[in-house]
C-alpha cells in the first residue's frame, strides 16, 4: 500500500505544484489520478519513484518513507509505463523488455524465460517479435511491449503515465480491455494517469480527480459518477455521461432483499426451505447489525446435509460485493470478471441492504434493452 | 601511351619514397584524430550535460575560433610555440579536428527523445548505465558521421603539414614543386585522394554495421 501524507511540491520559483496531498493507493488496486492538464496527476505519479521530489510531507510504500530508499533501487522496483511508449529504438524488443531484469543482473536463462513468458501474456509470438526493433512494430505492438516492460521484474507497484493516450482509439480500447484482463492475473498496485474520464471509468478501482495541485474528490467510478462532489467533478465528467450513468437501472432496484438475507444462528433446513421458496442459488448471511458475514450457496446445503448445523457453520467467506447505485452493467461485469454468481449489496455505511443475483439481473437487462438507444449507449 | 609507361617506370622506381610519405600521412592524419576523439568525444558529452551556460558558450566559442584560422596561417603560427616537424602539424590538425568531433557528439546526446531519457531514469538506469547503455549508443550516428567527415578532411589538410617539414604526402607536392616534375605532384594528389576515399568507406562501413537503425 502507498499513502502519501501532507505533501507539497514546491517549485524553486515559488509555484505551488501540489498543495497537501493524502491519498492512499490500495495494494492490487488500479487507482487513477484525473484532472485537466497542470493539476498535477502527473507530478503525484512521478513522486512515487522520485523523478519528482517533494518538499514537504511523507510518501510511504508498505509504512517505509521513499526517501530513505536510494532512488536507483526504488525505481528498479517499480514498474514504469511512459506516455508515447519510450522503448528504446536501438534494442530489440527481448532487450527492451530484459532491460531492468538486467540492471539487476539477473542470470540470463531467467531472463529469457521471464521475455517469452511476458510476450505470450500479451500475445506476442516470442519467435516473431523478440528479435525485432520497436520501429518495427504497431503502435498497439510497442505500448503493447512498454506495459510487460515495466512488468518484467516482477514489480508490485507499477506506475502508468498516460501509456494509452497516443494510440488510435481501437488499438485504445484493445490495450485498456487487456489491461483489466492482464490485472485478474498479476494483481499488481497500479497507478494509472490519464485525462480521459471514460478510460478512467473502465479500468479504475479507484479514481482520483485532481485540480489545481489539490484532490477534488476520490471514489470508485460509481460513487463518483453518483455523487459528483462539486460542479467542476460534474462538468469533468460531462453532463451527457452523467445522465447515462443516472437513467442506468442500479443494482438495489433489482436486489433480493430479506428473502435472500438468513441470520448466522439459523438451523440448515430452515436457510433450505427459505432457498427453495425464493427459488434461489445462494443466500447472503447478515447478523443483527446488517454486517455481512459470509454466504450460502446450494453447493454447502448438498454437501452439509445435517439437521443439526447452523448457517454459520458451512457458510462461505465474501469475497466481492457492491454500493448502492452501482449499475447493472457494471455489477455484471464484476461478476463475470470473478466468476461469481451473486453479489451483496452494501449501503454506504457498509450494511448489507440484500444480495444482487444473476437470475435478476435477467430482469434488469431487459429493462436496459427496452430503453431508446441514445448515441454512444 | 608513352607517358604511361614512364610514369610506370617512375612508380617502380620511387615507390619506396612513396611508401614511406603515404605511412607518414596516414599516421600523421589518424593520429591528429584520434587525438581529437579523445579529447572532443569525452568533452562534448560533458558540454551537452552541463548546466553551465558560461562553460558551454566558452568552450564552443573557443573550438569555432580555431577552425576559422586559415590552415596555412595556424602551422606558421605553431612554429614560434612548437619549431617544426611532426609535433606544431599535429597539434594544428588536432585542433581542427576538435570541432566537429565536439559539435556532432554534443549535438547527439541532445538530440535523444527526452521520453526516452525519462523512460530510462524511471525504470532506474544509474547516470553512467544510461550515458552508456542509452545515449551514447542513439548519438552513435552522429558521432560516427563526425568522425567521418573530420576523418576525410584531416586527411586533405595533412598535405599542407609538409610545409613545416612534417613529411607526409605534401612531402612529395611540394618536392615535385621544387624539381617540376609533374609525376611527383600527380602521386602526392592521387594517394592523398585515396587514402580519403578509402577512410571514407571504411568508417561509412562501421557507421552502417554499428548504427541502429
């Protein structure tokens, strides 16, 4: 985890660059820093491997202040993707990717494993590519190339400063889709600049929107495009995406509220009646103050068939779960991306409100086809 | 046809004397510019690294003034500081050599896509490793093509080395001069103009073998 704490970047000529910054970049997160251009998302970003050093507060990675790590060895263990991909024209694409493996002198057979390892992640033929130049490759090919770069020694923190934004909008698309693919996978803490609000919206966990050198609002997508903090979030944003997201049939609309819910001291053949009259797969477990403790599938019920357990005996962990106002579209995502079939649904004060499932999503759906198409929905 | 039987003739007879200023020449030209990639390279990739606008604008100012002394005049003037011979030639050369040595190395470090720099700041390449590894290796061609030029006028300007009894091929112009023989004069030339040729070529093969793209 990073945590930046009161920082400021001021400039020799007295130009305030960032006015006390504290945020937090949660482990295996993409977080995105936002704004328009001079807010200082990308001065934040460049702090982290010291291109950029503050002037006043802390920045700490897992609780250690940066600035008692040696800038060379903090930025070998960082991955680092820059705008207009930055390969280096006069190495091929296996030395290109070697590059920081090889500053840390790695032993070359790892190195070659570690190269045709990384190629195949991003579906570049090893025999085809490694030998090429960058010149050589699509513009998608080399970004393509810049993103296992900064993936090769095997970093957990990877920094990404506008990496997709001289691509054409199809290769765009393809590298940002593969980006959220690639990330189920390495689960690495990423922290991704860009000034495009609907990359922003596919790809962040959390976003971050700055303006001026201060963090204007921070949030996952939904919570952002659900309650803009102020008219400069909203005009950020756009009015025409806001209204999108606010005529977007949300994920409470269509949840299984107390016929989903079961209490954690409820007898196994009462939690199996109530699935059967509701006629559903999975039931969520919620205690007196509507924190969520765990589930109850149908695959505990057949596998624990004892008269004598509780709930809380066979229940299953949570491990994904939703807000309020998120919508559909975006709750079905989650639930392919992680293969599950149902999601509680949390208020804001983080009680569970019911449990969101695929068969009702069914209805939902419908509901979104049924809806006159705007342009670009 | 008879000329060329004699001049033949000639060529067998004197080859030695025509050997020996031809070996003269070339050492005396690749050594001026050795001398200067030694000294320019190092300097120019210092004066494209420096803040200090004083240094940069002293040390170019310094170089271009150099080159703007006629070569005739710059050996005479080596004489009251250096005699004659070998040593006041090759200094002279080796100043004329610095400055596109200078002016190509300083112009190829600088002009590397600053992205690139950045990118090989941030993935944590030490200064040397990047000079190394990154700028040196993408201002090769410009290096290169400055050590060829410098190469093949250094070549041409060694003739006049002779003047202030250095030897080389202006050896043998200046001797065919004196005797007015016309075979003397066309040797020294057409060996001067081969050797360049040849330089030339050769380091145009490095710079396409060497070069990256």
């Amino acid at each position: 985890m990073i945590r930046l704490e009161g920082v400021q970047k001021v400039y020799e000529d007295g130009f305030k660059a960032l006015k006390n910054i504290n945020i937090e970049f949660k482990r295996g997160e993409i977080s995105v820093l936002i704004g328009p251009s001079g807010c200082g998302k990308t001065t934040t970003m460049k702090l982290l491997n010291r291109l950029i050093e503050h002037t006043e507060g802390k920045v700490l990675i897992d609780g250690k202040d940066i600035s008692t790590i040696d800038p060379i060895d903090l930025r070998r263990s960082i991955g680092y993707v820059i705008q207009h991909i930055g390969l280096f024209p006069h190495m091929s694409i296996k030395e290109n990717v070697a590059a920081v493996p090889k500053l840390l002198k790695w032993d070359t057979e790892r190195i070659e494993k570690r190269v045709t390892e990384l190629l195949n992640m991003v579906g570049l033929d090893p025999d085809t590519y490694k030998d090429r130049r960058p010149s050589e490759l699509s513009g998608g090919q080399q970004q393509r190339v810049g993103v296992i770069r900064a993936l090769a020694a095997e970093p957990s923190i990877i920094l990404m400063d506008e990496p997709f934004s001289a691509l054409d909008p199809i290769s765009r698309e393809q590298l940002q889709d593969e980006l959220v693919r690639l990330q189920k996978e390495i689960q690495k803490t990423i922290i991704f600049v860009t000034h495009d609000m609907d990359e922003a919206i596919k790809i962040a966990d959390q976003i971050i929107l700055m303006k001026d050198g201060e963090v204007v609002q921070q949030g996952t997508p939904v919570q952002i495009l659900q309650n803009p903090a102020n008219e400069f979030v909203e005009e950020f944003i756009g009015k025409e995406r806001l209204q999108k997201y606010r005529s977007m049939p949300t994920v409470e609309e269509f949840m299984e509220k107390r016929s989903a819910i079961v209490s954690p001291d409820m007898p196994l053949p009462k939690a199996m009646k109530q699935m059967e009259e509701h006629h559903l797969d999975t039931m969520i477990v919620v205690d007196g103050y509507r924190q969520v403790k765990g589930q109850l599938s149908i695959f505990q019920m057949f596998n624990n068939n004892d008269a004598n357990k509780l709930v809380v005996d066979v229940m299953k962990p949570v491990k994904y779960r939703v807000q309020t106002g998120t919508p559909l579209e975006d709750a079905l995502t989650l639930m392919s991306q992680h293969d599950v079939h149902a999601l509680p649904v949390i208020d804001k004060k983080l009680g569970c409100l019911g449990l969101i499932t695929k068969n009702r999503m069914i209805e939902g759906m419908a509901r979104i086809y049924s809806m006159p198409r705007k342009e670009g929905a | 046809m008879e000329w060329i039987t004699d001049y033949f003739q000639f060529l067998a007879e004197r080859y030695p004397d025509i050997l020996k200023y031809t070996v003269e020449h070339l050492l005396m030209s690749i050594g001026s510019v050795v001398l200067g990639i030694v000294i320019a390279i190092p300097l120019g990739i210092y004066l494209s690294k420096t803040e200090k606008k004083l240094v940069n604008s002293f040390a170019f100012t310094i170089v271009n003034v150099f080159q703007t002394i006629p070569t005739i005049a710059l050996l005479a003037i080596m004489i009251p500081f250096l005699g004659i011979g070998l040593k006041p030639a090759m200094t002279a050369l080796f100043l004329y050599s610095l400055l596109p040595l200078l002016r190509n190395t300083y112009t190829g470090i600088k002009s590397v896509d600053p992205k690139i720099i950045e990118a090989a700041r941030g993935m944590g390449y030490n200064s040397l490793q990047q000079l190394f590894r990154v700028e040196l290796p993408l201002a090769f061609p410009y290096i290169i093509s400055g050590i060829r030029v410098t190469t093949v006028y250094i070549i041409s300007w060694t003739t006049l080395a002779a003047v202030i009894g250095a030897g080389g091929l202006g050896g043998l112009i200046l001797s065919g001069l004196g005797f007015n023989s016309k075979p003397l004069i066309f040797t020294g030339t057409i060996m001067a103009i081969v050797i360049a040729v040849l330089a030339d070529h050769l380091i145009g093969r490095v710079e396409k073998r060497l070069s990256y793209k």
